[in-house]
C-alpha cells in the first residue's frame, strides 16, 4: 500500500522532531556540535537554528541515538533502504568518529 505524501511529510517532521530532541541530549551536546552541521537556520526566524535538515534524517537520527544511549528508531528502516550504513554509523561513533553523512535536499 503507498503511503501519501501527506503521511511521509508527517513522518518526516516528527522524525526531526526527534533528531531535535536527541541533539538536546547532555551526551550529544557535549560533542560541542553546532546545529549548523547538520541543520539550515530557520529561514523565517534567523534565531532557530532547527530550520531543514542538511542530512538524511535516518541517518542523523541513528547517530544521535548512538551517541545518547537510545534504541534507533530509524537502525531498520536505515538498513533496509542502505544495507550495512546503519551499522557503520553505529560503528564510527563507538569509535570516537563522525561519520560522513549523506547530504538531504528537501524535495
């Protein structure tokens, strides 16, 4: 069954609002990541520095879920579309590494 693209967007908006939540974590936090590596500013409020994502939200929310001791909500769905990225980004951060992360452009 297709999902429509009204239920992807949903989808995708509470996906960053997680991946907010998680950036949030003291342990995600004290990597002293700007928001800018993996968000565009606000457009409309200069001030947010959550405006769009600059990665793939899969691929961000398994790292910061990584990194803040949680289960991945996004490690299946990773694997499934990518096999093996979800585990290398797992990998990388248990190794004291960030790994590269794909580009996102909203469509």
């Amino acid at each position: 069954m297709e999902r429509s693209a009204a239920e992807e967007v949903r989808d995708l908006e509470a996906l960053g609002r997680r991946c907010v939540a998680l950036y949030q974590h003291p342990a995600v936090q004290g990597k002293g990541w700007m928001p800018r590596l993996f968000w565009r500013p606000n457009p409309a409020d200069p001030r947010d520095p959550f405006g769009s994502l600059r990665v793939d939200p899969l691929e961000l929310e398994v790292l910061f879920a990584t990194i803040a001791g949680e289960a991945s909500l996004c490690h299946a769905a990773l694997e499934t579309r990518q096999p093996g990225r979800a585990g290398f980004i797992v990998r990388s951060i248990r190794h004291g590494e960030l790994p590269l992360l794909t580009f996102y452009a909203p469509q």
